[in-house]
C-alpha cells in the first residue's frame, strides 16, 4: 500500500514539473486577465484642410431707405409688402394740388419776367437812338442797358423757381430706384407725412453680401494658404476663372448649409486696432431669395495646413480647461500630458504644441484607466478611426 503511494505521488510530481516546462519553455505566457486591451495610435504629422467658422452678417447688394422729399398727404401706395417690385415702378402718390398751384405761380412769374425784360430790351433800342443823335446823354443809356440786365437775370431766377416747382410736383410721385423687394410699410393712405419720412425700405437680393471678421493671425495663415493655392493652380494652366481659393460656404441659421457657394471680394484696408482684426466682404448668389437683408449665419473658410498632429476628440478628455491625453510609453504603461490645441475640426483636435510626431496615444477609454496602468495596446490608424465613424 505504501509502493503504490509512493508511485502516485512521483507520477503527480512528473506530470506537475512537465506542465512548468511547457509553459517556461513551449508558449509564452498569457497577459493577466486584468489587463486591458485598447487602441492606440501612433501620431504622424499629416496635411489637412482647416475649416474655420465665422460669424457673418448677411446684407442685400443695395439697401436703400425710400423716403418723402416733400410734405404731404400720402395719397396712394401702390404695392405691398413683401412684394418684388422693377425699376421706374411707382410706389406711393402724395396728394399733388398745393405743389401744382406752386407750378401755376411760378410759370406765371417766369412770363412776367421775359415781358418785363422785352420792355427794358424795346427801352435800351430807343435810347440807343437818342443817345445817337445826341438828345440825351449816354449815362441815360447805361441807366436802361442796367435795367435789361436785372430783367434779364430775374428770368433766369423765375426759370430756376419753375423748375423747383416742377421737381415738388415730381417728388409726389415715388418710383423704384431699382429692381429690389418691399419691406415694411409703416404708414397708411391719407397719413400726414412731413418731409424726410421714411415709406419703406426697398432691397436688391439677386446676390447678397457677407461681412465677417477674423483676427489678424488666422488672416495672415488665411492669406498665405490663398496665395500659394493661386500659385499652383496657375502653374497648372487653369483658367484665370479658375479662383478656387476665393471659394466660401455659408451655414445658414438652422445649421443647415446654403446651396451656393461663394466668392471673397474685398479685404478691408486695415487692422482694428481695438479687436484685432480684419473685415472681409464676401458675394453669394442668390436665385431663390432665400436669403435676406440682415441674416444671420455661419461663414467657413478653407485654409490648408501642412505638417500637423491630429487628435482624436475620443482620446482627449480636460481637467481644469487643460486638454489631456494618455501617452502609452514603450512598458506599456500609462502617463498623462497635456497638450495646447490649435483648433478643432471635425473629430480631431489640431497640435498647436505639447505632442510630438511617433509618440503612441490611447485613443478611447481614457474613463476606464489610470496614470501608471498597464494596457496591452491595440495599434488602430487614422484611417481605422475614421472608417469606424462611417
């Protein structure tokens, strides 16, 4: 009975040391249940496109305030509100009887004065003949060529109140500037208006115009990026049409964005001293008038940057408005460092300092470790991430 003991106790001994070589010397050993596998990316300095927003103020190709150049009673109106209206169209009728007998009176004046200069005219003609034949002195010839002058120079200031007239009895008529549409008419037929008075507003929205502002860094790399582009479409023999680099999108108030794309024009001549920065002006067309005058939206340049780290936005979580990510050093282990972003674009933050190219980060699960944990990595790529958003 002891024997046999004593051989089963050396079988479990074999079969225990045998299952030790194996694991020592076949297979390596197996990571611990309670390491975490997770995706890590390596950082590599790409190129990439920066979109960067601005808030834009959204305003008609002509605005004008149409307005009463004589006091009155306004007598009709001629459209509505909210209605498209073309050049030369009237709009409103101020009652024109007063104006009228104005002209009346004037035109009368103006015939008084050419009778009154004709008689100084026949006047200076018979004392040219005196004076000729010696029976008066010449400075009674003077005394009438003086008075043909004064009648002469009141009708040129009877003439000048005829046109007057006739411009007040225009004035009662308001016409279209221009082809636009009516905003608001704040006044009814039969009100009173004095002089000045504002009728409506009339906007040209065939195209619009957006003003907006950007600092004066973000103008310099905005610039620079437009002129290179230029350069290189040229040197590929594009068409002088071909001015990609002027190109806007506009992200309507609803978030939603405009169908049209549009054009950079003009860039204000200097700095604001007080914000630092710069107004750009920038044409949108716009076919279905749907924008209008005093709009609001979202104006997005396209500046490209060449050589930069992208982030994550998954990998990135802030303490104390401090952006932090987790560095998997080369033990696997886990350190935190912050970092100082440029800006951020859709899913990523852009570098400005702080990460460096082929350093390894973790790219999710930052909730779930600690600095100084252990992980097995997961190495992913952008591409990866990105196909995964898909």
């Amino acid at each position: 009975m002891l024997k046999l003991l004593s051989i089963n106790l050396g079988l479990m001994i074999v079969l225990i040391l045998s299952q030790t070589a194996c694991t020592s010397y076949g297979q390596p050993e197996r990571p611990s249940a309670d390491t975490l596998q997770l995706p890590v990316l390596t950082l590599k300095e790409r190129d990439t496109l920066l979109q960067t927003p601005y808030v834009a103020d959204i305003q008609a190709v002509k605005n004008v305030e149409i307005r009463t150049r004589v006091k009155g009673f306004l007598e009709t109106i001629f459209v509505d509100e909210g209605k498209p209206v073309k050049k030369g169209q009237p709009l409103f009728k101020i009652n024109d009887e007063e104006y009228k007998v104005a002209l009346s009176k004037a035109k009368a004046g103006l015939s008084n004065a050419i009778a009154a200069a004709k008689s100084s005219e026949v006047e200076v003609q018979r004392v040219q003949i005196l004076v000729n034949k010696q029976v008066v002195a010449a400075s009674e010839l003077e005394v009438a060529q003086a008075k043909l002058a004064a009648d002469n120079a009141n009708i040129e200031e009877a003439r000048a109140a005829v046109k007057s007239a006739e411009n007040h009895v225009s004035y009662t008529l308001l016409r279209a500037p221009f082809d636009g549409i009516i905003d608001r008419i704040p006044l009814k037929a039969g009100s009173l208006i004095d002089e000045g008075a504002l009728l409506t507003t009339l906007s040209d929205i065939s195209s619009m115009y957006a003003y907006f502002s950007i600092p004066e860094n973000e103008y310099l790399q905005y610039e620079r990026s437009r002129t290179a582009l230029n350069n290189r479409t040229a040197s590929d023999n594009h068409s002088p049409h071909d001015n990609r680099s002027n190109e806007v999108k506009l992200i309507l108030a609803d978030g939603k964005p405009y169908a049209y794309p549009g054009k950079i024009e003009t860039v204000e001549g200097e700095i604001e001293q007080n914000t630092g920065s710069i107004d750009y002006r920038a044409r949108f067309p716009n076919p279905q008038q749907l924008l209008r005058h005093g709009a609001t939206g979202k104006l997005y340049l396209s500046n490209k940057i060449e050589r930069v780290l992208l982030v994550p936005q998954q990998a990135v979580f802030d303490i104390q408005d401090k952006s932090y990510v987790y560095i998997v050093n080369k033990d696997n282990t886990l350190k935190m460092r912050s970092f100082t972003p440029l800006t951020r674009i859709t899913g990523c933050y852009v570098v400005r300092e702080g990460l460096h190219a082929d350093e390894n980060i973790l790219c999710e699960g930052a909730q779930n470790v600690r600095e100084g944990m252990t992980i097995q990595p997961r190495p992913v790529t952008a591409d990866m991430l990105q196909a995964a958003k898909k």
